[in-house]
C-alpha cells in the first residue's frame, strides 16, 4: 500500500476511525429552514462513499443568540433529530465515522438575523460584523452550556459518533480564551484559570449529557496571530490543561481569527500545509490525536505529515469538496484519477462568504450529490458523433462527459496544448496552480475515448463535410477591442500579451484595471516582478476589489505594496494617448468628476474586459443538426461557469 | 575434542547502537528511529573473540553464521577480518512474522546441517536482553546448553565452563560435545590489523536461504509461531520538529515565519539531461521524497 500510515485505523475516544482522512466542518449553506436537508445527507454521503473515515459537519448553532449565517442548523431544536438520522445512518453504510460540531459564534456575527443581541464576554466588536455585543451575565453563561448539553443530547439521539465543540477561529469559547476578547474582572476573565471557567463549563455540561461512553472533542485555535491575541506558546498550555481534565478525547486545530481570514482559508498563494508547524507544536504537549488542516491537498502530503508525527488525524476540507473520491482512489493507488483542489477559493468560501451555496470551480456536482454525484451519469440513449471545438475547461469537461456516456468525441484546438485561457492565467505571479485544472482534466482525457486533434484551425467547411451529429463552440473570449479611446497602437497590450510574453514593456507601466480579480493583479506582480514600475489605475473603490471572498485581497496588496505598485482607485478612463515611450491616461474621478491625466509611461497594460470569439458558432448556426455554445463563448465569465456549462452539456446531449 | 579439531559456529546478531546520536523518544517510549546506528551485537563479539582464541591456543575452524539482510555481510567481512574462516548469511523473508520458538527451528537445522562441535554466541543482546532463540535451537537441536558463560575449556570428552549463578556465586558446569555456550561479555573483541581488513574483502560469503535446509515453510515464520501479532503497538512518534512561530515575535512576524519558512518553500529545478539521465535522476528524487523504495529500478 502507498499510503501505510494514512490508511491506518485510529481510535478516537470510543469510535474506531477506518483511516486518517477527516473531512472537516465548513459551511455548506444547504440546510433548509434551519433544519437539516436531504441536500446535506447526500453531499456528506458522497464524502463517506468516497473513503473519508471521519466527517464532521459544519457548525450547528447551539443558541437562538448566535445566527451569524442564514442557513444554519438550530440544533437546540429537537426538530433536528429526524433529519440528523437520515443523515448518519446514510454515512455509517459507508462504513465512516460521523460527529457533529456544535458552536457559539459569540461577537462573530450580528443580530441582523436573529433581531436578537450578540453575546460575548467582553463588549469588544468583531472585526468584520462590528456589532457591540452584550457582555454576558453570569447566568447567560450557564444558559448557553445548558443550551450546549441540550443539543449534544440532540446529536447523540440523531446517530452521530461524537461531537467536536468549537473553541477555533469563530467561537464564542475562543472569544473566552482570549485576552483579546476577553476584558472581564469577574471570575470568567483576567487570568487563564478564570478565561478557561467559562469554556470548561461547556465541555463538561455536553460531556454530563452524552455521558462517558461519547466521543467528545474540541477544535482549538493554535494561534491567533493577532497582536494581544492567543498565540501558540499559550495554547499549547491550554490544551493541556483541557486534556488533563480527562473530558476530551482528541484535538481539533484551526488558526487565526477574523482579523486575519485570510490565514483560515489559505489561498493558492499560502504554501501547501501551513498550519503543520502548529500542529506539531501541540503535538508535542499533548497525547490526545491531533488533528492538522490546512492545504493539505495530497495523499503523499498526508501520509508525510503521519509519518513525521505532526499529527494523527489530516483534515482535508476543500480536497474532498473538490474530488470527494481522493481517499479511495489514493488506497487504490490511482493518483493521478485525483481532481486536486487548487485553493482558488472561488467556489466555496467564495460563494459561502456572499450566502450562496457551496460549490466548488472544479466539481459542479458539489451541493447537487443526488443528481450529479458519483453513479449518476447515464448511458446516451442515442450514441451521436460529437465535435467539440476549444479545448479550454468547458471543452475539456463536455468531452469528458459526453465520452462516459458512450457519445463518439472528438476535441478540435487550434493551440498546441489542451488548456484553453487556463494556460495563460496560471502565467500570472503565484497563480501557477491554476495549471492543475488542466492536469487534472488531461489526465481523464487520456484515459478516455476522446480524440483529440490539436493545432487544429476548426473550420465551417471542414465541420460541414465531416457532418457530426453534434457540435459544441467552446472557442471562449479574447481581451475586449479598442476598450478605450486611442487604444489602438504600439506600447498598448493586453493580459494575453503580457503573460505570454508577446508584450515589450518599458520601465514604466501602467496598468488599468477593471477587473479587479487576479487577471489584473496577477499581472501587475508578474510585472513588478520583472523590475517595472507599476502604476494600477482603476474605477472601484480599491485595487483587488473582487478578491474578498476568495482570501486573496490581503495578501495580494501586501505583496503588491511591497514590490512598488502604486494603487489609483475612483479613476474612470476615459481616453489613453500620447506617443510610445511618453503615453499618457486620462480620466476622471467618478465621485468628484474632476479630470486628470497620468503619464508618462513607457506602456500601457489594459485589463478591460473580454469579449466572446463566437465567429465559428456564428457561421455554423442553422447549418448543422445539433449546435450548442459553452463557456467563455456565450459570455465571458470564469472557470467554475465554463466547467459547470461543459459539464452540464456533455450530460444533456 | 572429538577430533583433535574443534568445529565452532558462532552466531552473530545486530543490535541498535544505544550510544549517541541516537535518542530517546522524549515520552521514553522507545529509540528515536532518527540517526540510529546497528552494530553488532558486543556479547557475540566477546564469543566469536573466545572462538578466535581457541583457534590460536588449539585447532579449530571457526565458522560465522549471521540471520538477515544483505548489511550484514559487513559482519561477517569484520568476523573474516579478525580471524574467522566461514562466514555464511542465512536469509529468507518466509521467516518474517516469527516468534522465538519459530525462529530456533531454523537455527537448529542450520546447526543439523553444520554438525559443529561448538555452538556460541552472546548471554544477551544489548538493546533488548535476552533472547531466547540460541537456548531454544539447542533444546531442539538435542544439545545441552550453558548459558551466562564467564570461561571456558574444551576438554577431551567434554567441555567445562564457569557460568554465573544466583546471588553471584559461580558454578563450573560440564556438558557433552555437542554444545552450545552463550557468553557473557568475558573477551574485548581483537583489533583487526589492515591486511587482515583488505583480505576479507575476497572471501566469499556463503548466502543461504530456506532451500539449503529442506525446512517446511509450515514450521517457519508466521505460520510456524505460537504467537499470533493481535496488535502492533508502534511507539507514537514524537513530531519531527518543524520551526514553530516564536510566540515572542509580533503576530505579522509569526504570520511571515508561518507562510514562508514554516515548511520548505516550493522549489522548481531544469535538468538538461539526456532521456536515461532525466529517468535515473527522476529516480533519484523520488527515492528522496520516499515516493518509491530504493533498489527499485
């Protein structure tokens, strides 16, 4: 076996645990009316089926206080029972460990939802809701344990094997821990005795009601790495203090809080496993199993981090959202059938953060188990000649499902690789990760039926004398022409030109930016990279305004600040002019309508849309039996549409 | 002395090598796999030394037998270096999943098979004490066998050893040819000189396995012991230590330390190799990164 370590059982508490793979709590969005739903039976079953020897669901409330997401579960209803059932005795025929984890989100939400008052220790508010929460009274802290007892009773009545009470990155328990947060003077603040009395008083009222015979756990921060905050020294004497207690029987982990998000979700930026330093440091104090997450995205990765006795136990969240068959494929030996996550972030926490449901860019099935997960894809009625025109994600993904269902394919690409605008993109600063969507998708074509012709120019005449059954235009968007007055010209590119290398950029650049995702912040460090001054001109309220929700805004400005970029927000452009080595950009303020003129530079970068390439779907309509459009090509968007449209097509046709 | 030249087999074990760098894991569950050293077992030393020494004062053949992988022919070329004439290495991986009782089944036919005089080796090993495998193969072998031997003298008819007795008394024992005397640490091991180091390098060394004693697998590894492995209680390991944030540093410093110098950076190198150095120095890498065994081509 490769993988003699991760493979190997572990007992935690009273369950045995089939293998080291834990998928580990995150929001999902998918419960209906605070209960749990079908939707969540099948996207955790998926999970079980695919070899996950542990799943912990995402967090379910504890308290009508805490309401910090729509779509959670109130698990201090007894209301929840039914649904918990259906959802366990689904994953326990798989053979896999199930806990639920119960939490307090304490000042990290706001009461817009529940029209009740946050409550936490201290009137401290949390960074990102910024609502002043009531400081809790003594007898508050005792409703909320009585609340914590109450719905452990609902979790063990629902079937679940343990609970997992979280004292991490969002929790009213850290917010106790905490000196940061905790600012008290009565016997739960003030010294770690006290700031442990409050968090205690959970632990040992869930483990009263479920009794000894329960599996119960915690998930900590390891560091909050905050200034005045938790960091690990400190931590690692709580964690021994809470083991010595005798009340818990593992050692969740997370990191950071919401001062610093960006290091509870790394992005592709964050080097693969990060947090291992963390784990391994509780490790060493403690002898509970110690989870580790965090970038963990490979098999090869876990089993090191097992066998380097840095944990016991790998969380993989987004790796098991992105190809919830990794751990049976790596038992299988079959690495390279694993789609491996990429941490874009653009489907899960980018979706999550703006309440929409879980999705991943890479697995469209995500959240849909029940219609599109594994088994579901079924044999073509009719079995038809297909063509496939771009072989970007969209074509990659619609010939890879149109083969599996018995269609006869053929991949036409006029470049020299399969990839598309991807081959591109993973050209910009850190975004060399972006290249594995590819990978991952070459992989299964090469397995597959499909034909692939590439460096092939697709033409109307040669598709109207070949007379496929089926053609699919996946041909994508180029950068949008003549964005902007004076455009035209030499010393003005585009991304494309840029990161291939087509560009000859002067000393001094400026880019104008109206994206506000990576395509115009990947470049403008590949270019600062290269020694340029870079000046970014955009019309948002800031530079990397679309990079909230993925994790990628703080980093990014940091690194982008630090190499010398200069950031010019509120600008519409208006007119670019000038000669080659002194052109100049004007516009004006969008609030204050005040004109200004930029310059010189020696050349312009403009990332100012794209338009779609639709020419050959365009000459073939009305000429051919079936004829379809994907991706790019309908209308410029990102990667996660493109693979859900060629996804969803080679299901249809 | 039957005649006139005693015929000694003597086996050598490996133990782990207590002395440092080698460490204790810090919950002293067990040795530190890290930087641990074998050696050869200092007990069987002091015998195959007694053996030598009977050769020089007497005639003898002295032959050395070792159990297990191809490392050990290095003692086996340290046993021919100090004077041994024989060196024989048994190994067959249907031994693996043994037990003791297992185990002195092959030492006894190997013994059959030899029809030595003399059988020594150590009183006990060096990291784990005791072993009873020797003792056992000579009950099964039907000879007599004098254990925690501080001297000896091979006499006509029959051998006569002094051996430690309770409460640190000392008992001379005798016992018929053939036997087997485990020994205590009674002989420093001989320096061997340079020329005796460089001629051992030619001596041929006999590889035995389960074909050269006609042994039923039945009675051998797994399937022969009496034990059954119920559990396997490998010692926790310790973390292997990674540069943990300094709590004293600022959080952004710590945030830093933890994104870049956390774990090892990911790095990209460009060979310009022909087709079969790219392989063998592809190879090379994954045997680094543990992807693959070595000896794997």
């Amino acid at each position: 076996m490769m993988f003699p370590n991760l493979f190997s059982p572990l007992k935690i508490g009273t369950v045995e645990v089939k293998n080291r793979i834990s998928f580990q709590p995150h929001l999902t969005n998918l419960a209906v009316g605070n209960l749990p739903s079908e939707r969540q039976m099948y996207y955790w079953g998926e999970r079980a089926k695919g070899g996950a020897g542990l799943i912990i669901t995402e967090e379910l409330t504890v308290h009508p206080t805490d309401m910090s997401y729509e779509k959670l579960i109130d698990v201090y209803h007894a209301e929840v029972i039914p649904g918990f059932k259906k959802i366990t005795d689904y994953v326990h025929q798989y053979d896999s460990k199930i806990f639920a984890q119960l939490n307090h989100n304490g000042q990290q939400g706001d009461g817009s939802i529940s029209r009740l008052p946050v409550w936490a220790p201290s009137p401290v508010p949390d960074v990102l809701f910024r609502e002043v929460p009531k400081a809790m009274e003594p007898e508050d802290i005792e409703e909320v344990a009585r609340y914590f007892a109450r719905s452990a009773i609902h979790v063990r009545e629902g079937g679940f094997d343990g609970i997992e009470i979280q004292f991490g990155h969002s929790s009213l328990a850290r917010q106790f821990l905490s000196p940061l947060t905790n600012h008290r003077s009565d016997e739960y603040g003030g010294s770690l005795e006290n700031r442990m009395r409050a968090p205690l008083k959970f632990i040992s009222a869930v483990r009263k009601a479920v009794g000894n015979d329960f599996t119960l756990g915690i998930r900590m921060c390891a560091d909050e790495m905050i200034p005045g905050g938790l960091d690990l020294a400190q931590v690692q004497e709580i964690c021994a203090r809470f083991e010595a207690t005798g009340l818990i029987d593992f050692m969740d982990l997370s990191i950071a809080t919401f001062y610093n998000l960006y290091l509870v979700e790394g992005s592709m930026h964050t080097p693969l496993g990060y947090t291992i330093p963390l784990a391994a440091g509780i490790r060493e104090r403690i002898k509970l199993p110690v989870f580790c997450t965090g970038r963990i995205n490979d098999p090869v990765m876990a089993e090191k981090v097992l066998a380097s006795g840095q944990a016991d136990m790998i969380g993989m969240c987004r790796a098991l959202i992105c190809d919830p068959f990794l751990p049976k494929k790596a038992l299988e030996g079959r690495m390279d059938d694993i789609r491996y996550c990429i941490a874009c972030n653009q489907g899960c926490i980018g979706r999550i953060g703006m309440n929409k449901t879980l999705g991943c860019v890479q697995n469209p099935a995500v959240g849909r188990e029940k219609e599109w997960g594994e088994g579901t894809l079924a044999q073509a009625g009719v079995k038809k000649r297909v063509t496939i025109v771009g072989g970007g994600p969209a074509g990659m993904w619609a010939a890879k499902t149109a083969d599996r269902r018995g269609h006869a394919v053929t991949l036409i690409d006029r470049g020299e690789a399969l990839g598309g605008q991807v081959i591109t993109a993973m050209k910009g600063t850190g975004r060399d990760e972006f290249g594995v969507i590819i990978r991952n998708e070459k992989n299964q074509l090469d397995k597959s039926g499909v034909t692939v012709k590439l460096g092939l120019e697709a033409t109307m005449q040669q598709l109207l004398t070949d007379k496929p059954d089926v053609v699919i235009v996946a041909t994508g968007s180029v950068p949008k022409k003549h964005a902007v007055g004076g455009a035209d010209g030499p010393a003005i590119f585009n991304v494309v030109q840029v990161l291939n290398g087509e560009a000859e950029l002067g000393e001094r650049v400026c880019l104008i930016d109206y994206d506000g995702h990576q395509r115009a912040t990947a470049t403008a460090e590949f270019l600062a990279n290269q020694g340029k001054k870079v000046d970014m001109i955009t019309s948002s309220l800031f530079i990397c305004a679309e990079l909230g929700p993925t994790q990628d805004l703080y980093s990014s400005r940091q690194r982008l600040l630090q190499k010398g970029v200069t950031f010019t927000p509120d600008i519409a452009v208006m007119e670019v002019g000038g000669e080659a080595g002194a052109k100049t950009v004007k516009g004006f303020n969008v609030y204050s309508n005040v004109w200004n003129e930029w310059g010189p530079y020696d050349s312009l970068v403009l990332v100012m849309g794209q338009q779609v390439d639709d020419d050959l779907y365009m000459s073939l309509k009305g000429r051919v039996p079936e004829l379809y459009r994907i991706g790019d090509c309908v209308s410029p968007r990102k990667v996660d549409m493109a693979i859900w449209e060629g996804h969803k097509i080679g299901r249809e046709i | 002395m039957p005649n006139n030249k005693l015929d000694i087999l003597v086996l050598l074990r490996e133990s782990s090598d207590p002395r440092p760098p080698a460490c204790v894991t810090t919950r002293g569950a067990a040795i530190s796999d890290r930087g641990l050293r074998h050696v050869p077992n200092p007990a069987d030393l002091a015998a195959l030394e007694e053996a030598l020494h009977l050769k020089d004062t007497l005639a003898a053949q002295v032959t050395v037998l070792v159990i297990g992988p191809e490392r050990l022919d290095d003692t086996l070329r340290l046993a021919f270096s100090m004077g041994a004439d024989r060196g024989i290495r048994f190994r067959d991986h249907d031994m693996e999943g043994g037990d003791a009782v297992a185990d002195a089944r092959v030492l006894a036919r190997i013994t059959k098979i030899l029809i030595p005089d003399l059988v020594f080796t150590g009183n006990h090993m060096l990291d784990r004490g005791d072993e009873p495998v020797p003792a056992l193969a000579a009950a099964a072998a039907g000879m007599p066998c004098i254990s925690a031997a501080v001297s000896f003298a091979p006499k006509k008819e029959w051998v006569e050893a002094e051996r430690k007795s309770d409460r640190g008394a000392r008992q001379t024992v005798t016992a018929p040819y053939p036997c087997t005397i485990l020994f205590e640490e009674i002989r420093s091991p001989r320096y061997p000189s340079i020329e005796t180091v460089t001629q051992s390098l030619n001596v041929p060394v006999e590889i035995w396995n389960l074909a050269n004693l006609s042994l039923p697998i039945r009675e051998i590894g797994a399937c022969g012991a009496y034990l059954a492995e119920a559990d396997y209680g490998a010692p926790r390991p310790d973390p292997v230590r990674v540069v943990t944030p300094d709590p004293k540093l600022p959080a952004f410093e710590r945030i830093l330390s933890l994104l870049s110098g956390g774990i090892k950076a990911r790095e990209g190198k460009l060979h310009t190799l022909s087709i079969d150095d790219t392989a063998a120095s592809l190879v090379q890498v994954f045997i680094e990164e543990g992807l693959i065994a070595e000896g794997i081509s």
